[in-house]
C-alpha cells in the first residue's frame, strides 16, 4: 500500500506540472502603444480582466520607433498612423493592418506659438517646420504645401521628436510645429498655442492596429489579437460614455494634464471599424501622395499590406450611430 504522505506529494507535483504546462499553453502578446493610446482606455474600462493571454506593454512617444520594433519584430502589434505605416511597408516591414481606427482629423496639425502672425498654410513659405520624418506630421505637412501651391522645397523642415519640436517651437528656434494629438492638445491648453492648419480635408483620420505577419502566422497570437481587437474597440466606447473619469484615467497614464487629456480624446471622437474597400482606397490615395512627392522611391500596393479577416461585433456600427446623432 502506497505511503499517505507519498500519495499526497505525488498530488501536488502533478498539479503543479499541469499549472506550468497550462501557463506555457496561454500567448503573450507584446503590444506597442503610443502614449497610452489603448493601455489607457482598456484599464479605464476594466477590460483586461480574465485575459484569455498575456500582455507585455511598450511604450512609444511617436510612430516612427514604434514601426520600427515592429519591424525588428520586437513586437506583435501596435497602434500607428496610416503614413507611417506606409513608410514602415514601404522599407520592407513584415506588418499588416488588421483594423482601423476612424478619427476627426482636426488635430492633428500645423500649430505656431501664440501671438504668431502664421495664419494659413500659404504663410508657411519660407518658415521653419519641425516635425517627425515620415510622421502623420510630415504628412500633413506637404499635403497643407500642396494646397497653397508650395512644396516641401519651399520650406525648411526639421525632423525632430515631439519632446525636441516642442521647445524648439517654444524657444522660437522654428516657426511651426506639425504634430498629432495628443501633442495638439497639450500647446494649445499649456502653452495658448494656435492651429495655423489642421487636418481637416488634408488626411483621412486613419489610424491602424498593425500586426506582424509572424504574429498572425501563430493560430494562438492570432486568437488572442481578435480578442484583444474586440475588448479595444469595447472599451473605446465606454471611454466615450464615461469622459470624466477616463480622461482622468489617460492623464495619469500620459503624464499630461487632464483637460488635455480629455480635449484630444473628445474632439478626436473616434471609433474602430473592421478594414473596408474605403479605408484601402484611401490608404492607396495616401501612397501614391508620398511616392508622387519622392518620399516613398517605388510605387506601393496596399491590398497586400491589409488583412481584412479580422471583425468586430454589430455594437460597433451602433457606436458609430449614437456619435453621428451627437
């Protein structure tokens, strides 16, 4: 007869090889985000509970590093702007788009120092312009250019981070900084800075969740991404009912001052929508942009650099209603 105490330590140590074997079993997703773009909403919303995986955090000031460990594959996914995604395609990155996040472009701008006498883009001739090379910046940058007439050629541009183009702008060091939210926010309620150009008319307002295609090579990262799509999408919309305490939530996660916060959130009224015929044209628009402006050598297709098998539930259009309506 087998020994009690023997019985009883063969027991644990095989509930603990299950417990190891089950924790091998469940992915991890390493997620990049741009200034608490998602990591905010999702705790805000108390969406990462009973996470199905795990998730590791990096954390990125601007789209240009983000793609880049994208790229290296430091990463599976992360959030980034439709131009720098080109540019990230464009140098050869095993990435696609999986879904897209519709926002009001508005913020994302061409802003000067208060008391500036820059007033539209046609003033910007000769200026100084700091911004991010292959940024949603830069790209607004030469699309507000083109709609005066001008072109890059016509300006000095300074490829700067944001933490650089903003004291350049405030030591007077350039005229103008092209920027996104929520840097927009932050001068405008900080430092009484004006909106010389905003995107309006200028750019589509996309922004993309992007994912390595070894990420969506794995049947269980590619699980988890669905899911973790779902739950964004989810709590963006309760973020939107909840304004009060979620900005409260991103400010202290950005480091940014709440009204900050909450102004490029509200204004930018976003929402995620599954890839559409729509969204690929106007990404094609945006590429053939940058390949007829130099930036980008050879011509790019898009359709391949889009997975379109990714979908969010029906309360998604509903959330696209209920905003239409405010």
């Amino acid at each position: 007869m087998r020994h009690p105490l023997l019985a009883t330590v063969g027991l644990l140590l095989s509930l603990t090889a299950s417990a190891i074997a089950l924790a091998a079993e469940v992915p991890t997703l390493r997620i990049a985000d741009q200034k608490g773009n998602m990591r905010a909403q999702l705790e805000a919303a108390d969406a990462l509970r009973d996470l199905p995986y795990r998730i590791e955090w990096a954390e990125f000031p601007a789209a240009a590093p983000l793609a880049e460990a994208l790229n290296a594959g430091a990463v599976d996914a992360g959030i980034i702007g439709d131009a720098p995604l080109l540019f990230a395609l464009a140098a050869g990155a095993q990435v696609k788009a999986i879904a897209v996040d519709k926002s009001d472009p508005y913020g994302t701008a061409i802003i000067a120092r208060q008391g500036s006498p820059l007033k539209a883009a046609q003033d910007l001739k000769g200026k100084r312009i700091a911004t991010g090379k292959g940024s949603i910046g830069h790209f607004i940058t030469l699309k507000a250019l083109a709609s005066a007439g001008l072109t890059a050629k016509d300006v000095e541009l300074r490829f700067l981070t944001p933490a650089d183009a903003k004291m350049a702008l405030a030591n007077g060091s350039v005229d103008a900084w092209a920027t996104w939210e929520p840097y927009t926010a932050l001068a405008e309620t900080a430092d009484h800075a004006k909106v010389v150009v905003n995107g309006r008319g200028l750019w589509a307002g996309n922004s993309y969740l992007a994912a390595t295609d070894a990420a969506l090579a794995d049947p269980a990262r590619r699980a988890a991404l669905q899911d973790y799509l779902q739950r964004l999408a989810d709590a963006q919309r309760w973020a939107y009912r909840n304004l009060d305490s979620y900005s409260a939530s991103l400010a202290r996660i950005i480091g940014f001052p709440e009204d900050a916060a909450r102004l490029q959130f509200e204004r930018r009224k976003l929402h995620w929508l599954p890839l559409d015929a729509e969204t690929l044209a106007q990404q094609q628009a945006t590429a053939d942009f940058y390949h007829a402006s130099g930036l980008i050598p050879e011509p790019l297709d898009v359709t391949p650099t889009f997975d379109r098998s990714f979908t969010l539930n029906s309360q998604q259009a509903a959330l696209e209603t209920d905003r239409n309506v405010k």
